[in-house]
C-alpha cells in the first residue's frame, strides 16, 4: 500500500532501522565527527562525519522519499545547495535560468560562475519560446523556480522538462515555495530538486538548511562528490531540528496556504492595491498551468502599491507580521524584495522583472487569518490617506 | 556477534562486567573515554544525543531496555554509569540540577529522621533542608564537625545520615571522610558527601567509605558555565534501587542534551583541574602576602579558595573594580569567578546565623579559572591598588 506523503512525513526518518536498536522513535543526533572502524581493509557505513553521518543520512533518506527521488543531499544553506547543483556543470557549460530567480542564486550565477568559465542566459520562463530561443550548442541545463521569487510567476514545468530532452539538457527546479507536498518535480521529469529548507520544510525561522534531490543514481552519486568534497554538509543539530521539523509541514503549510488565498483576495479588492501575485488568484496568468502541476497556490504573495512611500508607511503601519527576509516560517513576514531578497540584483535587472519600488512580499504565518486581514485592512487605510 | 563487536562495548556499559584492565585504568583516561565504543552499530567516537522520548517495543512484556526517557534515555544513561565508574558507586542518577539532586537524596528519609550536618553548608541546601524540616519533619541538626566525639555527641536513634560538604562552602573545612565514615556505619547510618569542590579527581568518597555522594555537576563537572545539572553515585545495590526509584518516581532528570553537555565537560575535566589547581595555589600565595586581605582559606588542593578583606567596607570597590574576573555566582567553570556569599550564596542565612558561622560580611569567595595566572593576579593587583588610593585617601581626611 503506498502511503500518503502526510505520513511520510512523520515516520520518513526512523525507517531502515535508524532507531537502531535502542528502538528510540526519533534518530539520535550523532555528534561525532568521526567513527571507529573495524578492521584496516574494511570500513563501515560511517567513517568521517563530513562523509556520513548518521543524523544527516536519516534526514537525506527522508526527503529522498518525500521527493520521490533516490538520493538527497543535505546542505548547510539553500544557497549551499544551490551552488552545489550548479558545480554539476563544467567550464563552457551554459545554463538557460529563469530571470525571476530568489537574489542569491542571481548573484552566484551572474557573479562566481562566470569564474569557472560557466556562461548564463536569463530568460523570462513564462515564455517556452523565449527558453528555446536562448538554448545553444553549449546550453546543459534550464534552470526553473516557480512559483517564482518574489513576482510568483508560473513556469509550465512539462513544457521545460520537453525542451530540455529535446536539447540533452538537464533541468533543476527550485521546489522551495511548493514543497514536495504540492509540486512533485521528480515526477514531471525534473532531474534536480532543490530546496532552501530554511523555509517551509523547517518553517519555524530557526535553522538555514538547503536540500537537493535526484531521481537519478548517477546524478545522485555526482552530488554527494560534489558534497562531499565541498563539505558544505549540514549539521547534526541542523539535520535533527529539520527531521522534527519536517513532520508538521503539511499541517504548516495547509493552514498557511488557505489564509493566503483569503488574504489575496482580500488585497486584490483594495483599491490603495495596484496588483496582487498570487497562483491562486483565477486573474493570475499562469493560474491554470500552476494547477495543472501543483496542488496548492502556496502561502507566499506580493503585492505592488503605488510607491515606495506606500510601501514605507505600510511597513510601518502593519502590527502583525515581522518585517524581515526569508519566509515559510511560522510568523508572517512581510518583505521588501528590492532592498532584501533581491539586494543583490542591480536596479535595472530588478526593474525589468517587476521588482518595483512599491513591491511587497507576504509569506503567511499561522496567526488568525482575521487578524492578518484586520491588520492589512488598518495599515492600508493609513497608506491611502496617506497616498491617495 | 563476533569478537570485534565484543571489543565495541564499553568498559563502563551494558551488562557486561568491566575487566580488570579497564578497572586499572586511571581516571584520566576513564575521563578522556566516556562514552567512546558506546554505539557499536555506528561506531561513532562521540555517543549520539538520544532526543526521543518512547521507544518501540517489539511485543508485549518485550524491552530493548529503553521505554520512556524519563525512565532511562541512552545518553542520559552512558553519563549516569560514567559518574558511577569515575566514583567508584554502584549507580549513577543525573538530576536537572544540583539542587534536584540534593532533593533526590532527602527523598530517601522519613518523618522524623535526622541527619547531622556541618554548620558550613551552601546556602541553597541550607534552604532546602529548612524546607525538609518544616514540611516533613526531616530534621537537619547542625555542628561545628570539631571532633568526631562532638558529633557522635548529637547522634541519637533518629540519626539516619551525616551529611557532608568537603571542603565546605565557603569555609573551605575539610573533614576526615574514613573517621566519618565509620562514625556513620557504627550507628547504623550513611555518610553522605557533596563532592562538588573536588569531584573524583581529587576525592572518591566512596572508597572512603560514603554511601551516596553529591554533584552539582554545573559546577567543575559541566565546567563551562553553561549547563546546570547535578549528579547523584550510590554505593550497594539497595540503595541503589531506593534512589532509582525515586528519581523515575519524582522525574528530576536530566535531559538528553545536557546529559551529553556533561560528558564533553568530563573529557576534560582533568586538565582543568589540574590548572584551577595550579592556579588557586599561585593565588593564594599572592593573597598570603597581600596586606589587605586578613585571611586566605585554602586547602592547598582544588580550585576553590576563600579570603577576608580588613573591612567589609572595602568589598563594594573591590567587586566593582575587577576588570578580568567575573562578580558572579557559581564556581567551577573556566572563567574565574568571585562570589559574595553574604548577598549571594547565603542571602537565606539570617544574619546572626550567618556571621556564627563564619560567612562574615568581610569574605569573598574565589572560583579560580583556567585563564593564566599571571593576568589573574594582575586583576587583584590593581584592584588592591585602587583601594590602597581610597585607604589613604581615606586616612587623610
């Protein structure tokens, strides 16, 4: 009988004998870096923790199943498992990535890889033509976020993995806004998942983790050199408070996407509101493509208010969420994209992807969605008297 | 299980009985190896944190020896056998704090037994036995532990336990375990030691006789001012049981993390000693020669010393000049600490109580750390140097 992903979740971990046989119902954190062996020609499962650890192997066999994959690889950021795909790639190598990408892989792309000789091309995924378009001779990958971040524009996940066997491509997908709960890349033929697990996996703002997935041995196999040899792994307290933490995303994210499609239909009727992002909205143009791949519209949302001045007084009106970067935590945050997630972006890059000086991004938390209504309808009645 | 696997199981662990080569050992090296070979599925140098609270069990009436964490957690348990190995007990129970501890052994009495206490004694214990004696009429009858005949004097049929801090706090009183020990024994009672000023490096109460010895393993145990905890090693196998019981009865554990807190503390717990050690004398004879302090409590071993100011005066610049070592409560960690019991250790002791017993307003008490001596008495010196300018200044008016 194949199991629900909700119950995976909760038992993913201790399978294959991890409670070892102590029969502990959570895996013991393994703090040791390094494991007596038995014999000089024979090593054990473990030998050095940066190579494997127990703690790490639990968590990375968890979401493999979660993913659906064969293999995950446990980081010590997001951005550590983004580079880390990234090294699958070789000098001359070029990559198609989409030019709504979260700021830090925009800066590694645009700024380290050119070092190593790897060239880039950023293209607006919405457009599978525009994609072709930008594929030569040297393309190896295509490189998806979608939702994307922070104008959550829809990418046709199919219609790249297409593109990419049509051109002997590999495709990587940034899971973090769905999850595997909701979009299930691995299964539409994504080679690489990746995940800022800060967000929602771990979803309580407390540990930066980073995770990738393959569906492929080999694949599978060439990350963990890769980990291996960068050493960028996770650590055990890390890999432990993830595994716990991992086991109340669906309960998280479930309650966190319906106050988001109550609060985006409640801003999308404000008039001080020029336009809310949200896949969940039927206005949203890549809504019947969003669910044709995915089974929620998530709990992140922008929205643009006229100004940058509106901007300002609506962070400074809102009593409720915590104004910061990052997202998928428990507590709601409201961001500025052009001097946070997207700060490393230079102003006319950001201009060109919608990242306008009145743009806000909401990741829902799991206060009383009344509450975060009550609050956006108070502060936006400041910032209309204010603007209007 | 093959003769490798054999070799995974630690000394101090499982049924398995030690040999008398790991019974050799010295208590450095027990020290150093705590928990080491411990997971022979992994064989991961550093035990596992175990954070679960309930283990699976295969059938009915079928144990893997680990059912709910309070009863026993892995972790909690490789610390609890290492403390009864490096005292040389029988068992081992870690409590949340030493005060728990201290609470654990108190709950082994009955209304209307008594235990013979030196005067000297922690303030916190001091309350709590207050606590014991108004509550349940367990009675704490205090002596000055002159002589043993002193003592033997205030044992009567009552008498349960004589229950003993050496060196004592603040005072730094040592007592004569052995003579002790047997007092006890003769009259049908336990010997109970607080070893917390000079744990199993410097003293094995029980191989002196006790019966149960106290940690609060916060102190020189944990030694890096960061986790609270306290200890409890009970010689014989009915003792044992008793205080099992109660520690799983009453739920004073300690919990997982810290317990693994402990045993990282343990590794090193030698070499810090050995420069609290070094340090402390290197003090001391600084104190011995410096005019205005008129008494140094030392016992010549250990990290702990006491010392008295000419004037009581003095002891407000003299804790807010330090400029290295820490005006703070608790003792044994790697930062040097000077406590004032009057306000601190002993701010329960009523006055005239406290200034009997020789905590006067004019002692400080010294938790000497591991940061180099030479800085350590250049902190004194200039802050002596201060209150020279104030004693004249003073003399001039």
């Amino acid at each position: 009988m194949k199991q629900h992903i909700e119950t995976s979740l909760i038992h993913a971990g201790v399978r294959d004998g991890y409670e070892n046989k102590k029969g502990a119902v959570n895996v013991p954190m393994y703090v040791s870096s390094t494991f007596h062996q038995e014999s000089i020609d024979e090593f054990g499962e473990y030998d050095y923790a940066r190579s494997g650890n127990p703690t790490r192997d639990a968590l990375e066999k968890a979401v493999a199943e979660l993913e659906g994959g064969v293999r995950a690889h446990a980081f010590s950021s997001g951005i550590a498992a983004v580079s880390a795909a990234l090294m699958l790639l070789s000098q001359g190598d070029h990559l198609v990535i989409t030019e709504d990408v979260y700021g830090g892989t925009y800066r590694f792309v645009s700024k380290v890889l050119p070092r190593f000789g790897i060239s880039h091309t950023f293209v607006d995924f919405t457009d599978l033509a525009a994609v072709e378009a930008a594929i030569t001779p040297a393309t190896k990958l295509l490189y998806m976020e979608t939702p994307s971040n922070p104008t959550l524009g829809i990418t046709d996940i199919r219609g790249v993995v297409a593109l990419a066997k049509q051109y002997n491509c590999l495709t990587f997908l940034d899971n973090t806004f769905m999850t595997p709960l909701h979009q299930r890349p691995l299964e539409l033929g994504v080679d690489v998942v990746i995940h800022s697990a800060t967000k929602f996996l771990s979803g309580h703002s407390d540990i930066i983790a980073g995770l990738t997935v393959t569906a492929d041995e080999k694949l599978g196999q060439d990350l963990y050199f890769i980990q291996n040899s960068f050493g960028n792994i996770l650590g055990v307290q890390d890999c432990f408070t993830l595994l716990q933490n991992i086991k109340t995303t669906d309960v998280r994210f479930s309650r966190s996407a319906e106050s988001a499609q109550k609060i985006a239909e409640f801003l999308a009727t404000n008039p001080v509101v020029e336009q809310v992002y949200y896949p969940g909205l039927a206005s949203h143009p890549g809504y019947e493509i969003h669910h044709s791949q995915s089974t929620s519209a998530g709990a992140v949302l922008s929205f643009r208010l006229p100004s940058y001045g509106a901007a300002k007084a609506l962070v400074e009106a809102m009593k409720i969420p915590v104004f910061a970067v990052s997202l998928g935590g428990v507590e709601s945050i409201l961001s500025y994209p052009a001097k946070m997630s997207h700060a490393a972006m230079e102003p006319e890059e950001r201009a060109k992807r919608g990242i306008t000086d009145g743009l806000l991004r909401f990741s829902v938390g799991l206060e009383h969605v009344d509450d975060l209504i009550a609050d956006f309808a108070q502060a936006l009645e400041v910032v209309g008297a204010k603007v209007l | 299980m093959g003769k490798r696997s054999n070799r995974l199981l630690p000394f101090y662990y499982d049924e398995e009985k030690s040999d008398d080569m790991t019974n050799s050992r010295s208590i450095e090296t027990k020290l150093v190896q705590l928990g080491n070979l411990s997971d022979p599925r992994t064989g991961a140098v550093s035990p596992p944190i175990h954070l679960s609270t309930a283990y699976k069990h295969t059938g009915i009436g079928e144990s893997t020896g680990f059912d709910y964490t309070r009863t026993k957690n892995p972790t909690r348990a490789l610390l609890e056998a290492g403390i009864a190995d490096l005292e040389g007990g029988d068992a081992g129970f870690a409590c949340s704090s030493g005060m728990a501890a201290i609470q654990l052994v108190l709950s082994l009495f009955k209304p209307g037994d008594e235990l013979v206490v030196p005067d000297d004694l922690y303030g916190g214990t001091y309350r709590l036995f207050n606590f014991f004696e108004d509550t349940y009429n367990i009675k704490p009858v205090y002596s000055k532990f002159e002589s043993v005949e002193q003592v033997e004097a205030l044992i009567n049929d009552n008498t349960r336990a004589l229950f003993i801090e050496t060196p004592t706090n603040p005072l730094m009183q040592e007592f004569d375990l052995q003579v002790y020990a047997e007092l006890a024994h003769k009259h049908g009672a336990w010997l109970i030691v607080d070893n917390t000023f000079y744990t199993p490096y410097f003293q094995r109460p029980i191989e002196l006789g006790a019966d149960i010895v106290i940690h609060s393993a916060t102190k020189y145990i944990g030694g890096h001012n960061d986790v609270l905890a306290g200890l409890v090693v009970a010689k014989g196998a009915a003792l044992a049981e008793r205080i099992g019981f109660i520690h799983n009865g009453s739920g004073m554990v300690l919990g997982a993390m810290d317990s693994w807190l402990l045993i990282r503390g343990l590794k090193t717990m030698h070499l810090r000693l050995k420069q609290h050690d070094a340090n402390a004398k290197a003090i001391a004879s600084y104190l011995e020669e410096e005019e205005l302090v008129t008494d140094v409590l030392y016992t010549g071993k250990g990290g702990m010393l006491s010392f008295r100011l000419a004037k009581a005066a003095w002891i407000d610049p003299f804790l807010r000049n330090l400029k290295l070592i820490t005006f703070a409560e608790s003792l044994g960690g790697v930062e040097s600490f000077i406590t004032y019991p009057a306000t601190q250790t002993h701010a329960d002791m009523p006055y005239e109580e406290r200034i009997e017993r020789g905590v006067c307003d004019r002692l400080l008490r010294f938790s000497v750390g591991i940061e180099e001596a030479e800085d350590l008495i250049a902190d004194l010196k200039q802050v002596f140097g201060t209150l020279r300018k104030e004693v004249k200044n003073e003399a001039a008016y």
